[in-house]
C-alpha cells in the first residue's frame, strides 16, 4: 500500500478490542498505517488480534507504538484530530468528506498526514487537539453525538478511499441478458399498438394519436433487457391465444 496514505494514530487508546476494530475499518477501505500512542494495557495485545479477525491482523502487526503523541507525528506535515467539540481553539473545522481531500491533495504533493482519534472513554485532551493542523468534526445527530472508536476510524477511512475511487453511483446488474435495443423495443410496441388497436383500445379517434404517443413514451422510458422483451411479447401473444381459442 501507498506510503502516501494517512496514518491513523490512536492516542491513549484503552481497549484492545476497539485497536482491533479500527484495524479491521482502516484494511477494509485500503488504509495499513496504523500508529499507537501509550496504550492503556501495553502492546501486542491478544484482544485486539482477536477483533481483528484475519487479514486485519496485518496491520497491527506493523503498527508503530511510541510514548507520547509528538513522538508519533513527528515526520507528519499536516495533523488532524477527530472531536466532536473545538476546545476554544482557533483551528479548520472539517467534515469527514472535506479533511480527507485535502488530505489525498496533501498527499498526492508527497506530504505525510495523521489523522488522531482520542482514548475511548473521553476522546483527545486540549494539549492532543493543540497539535493538529485542523479538527475534523463529524455531522452526527446533536442529541446523541458519541461515536466509538472504529466508527469514527470508520468514517475517515471511508472518505479517504471514496475521494479517489471510480466505483458508478449506480450499475444495472443484468442477470445473463442484455438491454432490449431500440428496433427490439420499437417491435414490442408496434406489437402492442396493433392488438390494442384491433381490440378498440384507442377510442375516442380525437384521442387516438396522443393515447398511442403516451404507450411508446412508456416503452422507452423503462430499461426493458431482451428477456422482458420477449416476455412481453409472450404475455400478450397467451393473452389473445386464450380469447381466440
């Protein structure tokens, strides 16, 4: 993975199980550099491993572990801290969405980042949040505005990888067929017209011309794949085989 990632700092953190479950939230959107400052029941710990489940084990086990928080950003250009509140200091307060484009533009110029997330219990003290460079601020319900540990891992890993993946906002999963064609789906409708039309459907005359207009309308408007052509055409050919038979 990309040296050029952010590393994601853990300051204080007290449980293992929750080092384990931000490790298993950063590897699933492709973030490794997980970083650990002067954790509460010591390092390695056999609860976090075990959260971790599998492949997330690696990134634990490459996790830096220092004493105190300058120690672990000292090769970083740009800080962030995750809180919910600004400490009255005069900092860039950032959504998720926002802090990680910058951070990917900061990245991308060959400058190392940190984003911090505090100890579970109360989150980063002033003196964390006074090193950082801004605070990113997640947009949570007011009324209840606590986020664990890997949820707020969670969020940024997710923004970082969503700022530069191509994945389409919406694919048409087409399950061993092909969209209709136009000629295909032009057929389907003369085939309709002409039976409607035969049964009286388009009545009154004055009516005809706008009632046929408004079917072919309602033909292309709908992603109709070749199976739903040819079930269509089917439907209406049992119909009338019944009311001939």
């Amino acid at each position: 993975m990309s040296d050029l990632q952010p590393a994601i700092v853990l300051v204080r953190p007290q449980m293992g199980e929750n080092i384990g479950a931000a490790a298993r939230a950063m590897l699933n959107f492709g973030l490794s550099h997980m970083r650990l400052v002067d954790p509460r029941d010591g390092w390695p710990n056999p609860r976090a491993v075990a959260m971790a489940s599998g492949a997330a084990g690696r990134v634990l086990d490459h996790a830096g572990v220092f004493p105190t928080l300058p120690e672990a950003i000292v090769d970083c250009a740009y800080v962030f801290a995750t809180t919910a509140r600004a400490r009255d200091l005069t900092k860039p307060v950032m959504t998720p969405e926002r802090a990680m484009e910058h951070a990917r533009a900061l990245s991308a110029s060959g400058q190392k980042v940190a984003v911090l997330f505090g100890p579970e219990r109360a989150g980063l003290e002033n003196d964390d949040v006074s090193r950082a460079n801004a605070i990113i601020s997640v947009p949570v319900n007011p009324d209840f505005a606590s986020l664990n540990l890997a949820q707020a891992v969670l969020l940024c890993a997710y923004e970082w990888r969503r700022q530069g993946d191509t994945t389409p906002a919406e694919v048409l999963e087409l399950a061993g067929t092909e969209l209709a064609t136009a000629i295909e789906i032009g057929k389907l409708g003369d085939h309709y017209e002409e039976r409607l039309e035969e049964a009286g459907y388009f009545f009154p005359a004055t009516r005809e011309e706008s009632m046929k207009l408004s079917l072919r309308n309602l033909w292309s408007r709908m992603p109709l794949t070749r199976a739903d052509v040819q079930t269509l055409h089917g439907v209406l050919r049992q119909i009338l085989r019944k009311r001939d038979g």
